[in-house]
C-alpha cells in the first residue's frame, strides 16, 4: 500500500543530475529521502560521482538523441523496473555549454536548434518514451523544468532560451490533457534565479535584486517538484509554479 506523501516502490529518473549543485542534483536527493528508486542521467560520465554519493542509479545519454533515449528506457526498466515518476531537468546550461546570448537578427541556425534542443527536444523526448507505460499502469508523475523566462518574461539576447522554455510549458499542458484520464499527472516548475555552478555573476546580481534580496537555492526549487511527485498531488495537473522569490509579481517602476 501507498503512502500519498511517500514514494516508496516508485521508481523515478531525474534528467540533468551531473552537478551536486544543481536542481537535478537536489531533486534526487529529496526523491530517493521520500523513498524513491532514482535514476540519474546526464550527458557526461560525472553522473557516475553523483550517483555514487546519492545512493542511486547513473546512466550516460545524450537525450537530445531518439535513439539514445530508447535505450536509456530500456535499460532503467531492465535494472531498476518501470519509471512511475520522470523529472525533466535536462537541458539548462551549464559552464561546458552556455546559454547562446545574442540578439534575434544575429541567432545562426545551429545555434536556434541548440537552444531548442537542449531545451525543448530533450523534455519532449524523454517524455514520450515513458508516459505510454504509466498512462497503462494508471498511476505516473512528469515535472518538467520550464523557466520564468519565456513563460512568464523574457531579457533580451535570450530568444532561444525563452523559446524552448515556454515550449515546455505547452507540451506540459497538452500532454497533461492527453492523460488526464489515465491517471498520471503532468505540471512544470518554472524557476527564476537560482544559485547553481553555472550560474553568472550577472545572474546573481539580478538575484539580489529580487523582492526577496537573493537567488533561489536548488533545494527549493526541488521541494515544489517533490511535492508534485507525490501521490497526494493527484488533482494538480497541466500547472505551472513559478519560483522566484515574487520578482515576477512585483512592478517594475516607470522610467
């Protein structure tokens, strides 16, 4: 039997999980403390390390390939069983691969489908190999990662980024009415500033500038995506919670 506020017998993946100083990273943390059987995946072999220190399961995949992420799936099933609960982190940049910041007119095209890519094609992709197997075993979880920017706001030189973020938002919605009835609920987090190893002394100054006078912290973006992993979460779906510290909420004076 189920606890509604425990995971226990659930298997979950969290994409994303290279840094230990990251919303991935801090994700699987909170899951597996919940009872979880995580997964962790990430591009690079490092994913190793921080399953080592999580007490979890790593896999190396670049989930910007199909066939990558079919063979991720079948090898998480084949260890660990079926996934019930999938966080969709990947994607965010990273020192190794920066946010491309350049101005429309100046965007090549290998840089538009990067930024897509990394953003958007992951989440959709990952999402599509296992929403089948939970919609049939009438209970799953998806949390995507969106971001205040795109969904919510936008800076300038950052069209890729805000693209594929809002992007997220709308495949949430529509996969979130697609299952509905099947038992498995789909939302989006959609963090502000948040201090990470790849975030910018720009970044961090702008955190400061929040009603709250600093950056978000990777656990507190994971507590709203362990909450909407739950089972006691089961009427929420097709959401999106914005977590940054009320800058979106407050106006902006007039210059």
């Amino acid at each position: 039997m189920y606890d509604a506020d425990r995971l226990d017998g659930r298997v979950a993946l969290v994409t994303g999980a290279g840094s230990p100083e990251g919303i991935g990273y801090a994700t699987a943390a909170r899951l597996r403390w919940l009872g979880a059987t995580v997964a962790i995946v990430s591009t690079t072999k490092r994913i190793h390390e921080r399953a080592s220190e999580l007490g979890v399961t790593g896999f190396v995949a670049d989930l910007t390939d199909e066939a990558e992420v079919g063979a991720l799936a079948d090898a998480i099933v084949e260890q660990l069983g079926d996934v019930s609960v999938l966080i969709n982190n990947a994607g965010l940049a990273s020192k190794a691969s920066p946010e491309v910041l350049r101005p429309v007119a100046q965007l090549t095209m290998n840089e538009w489908h990067n930024e897509i890519d990394r953003n958007l094609t992951t989440t959709f992709l990952t999402a599509r190999a296992f929403v089948s197997g939970m919609a049939e075993r009438g209970w799953g979880r998806i949390v995507n990662l969106s971001a205040t920017a795109g969904p919510v706001n936008a800076l300038p030189t950052e069209a890729g980024y805000a693209a594929a973020k809002a992007g997220v938002l709308g495949l949430t919605r529509a996969l979130a009415m697609e299952v509905v009835a099947d038992g498995v609920t789909v939302n989006a987090v959609a963090p502000g500033i948040v201090r990470t190893a790849s975030s910018t002394v720009t970044e961090l100054k702008r955190g400061l500038d929040s009603p709250m006078g600093r950056p978000g912290t990777p656990d507190e973006v994971a507590t709203a995506i362990a909450f909407l992993s739950l089972p006691s979460a089961s009427y929420i779906t097709g959401q999106i919670i914005v977590i940054d510290g009320g800058n979106s909420v407050r106006e902006v004076p007039y210059r």
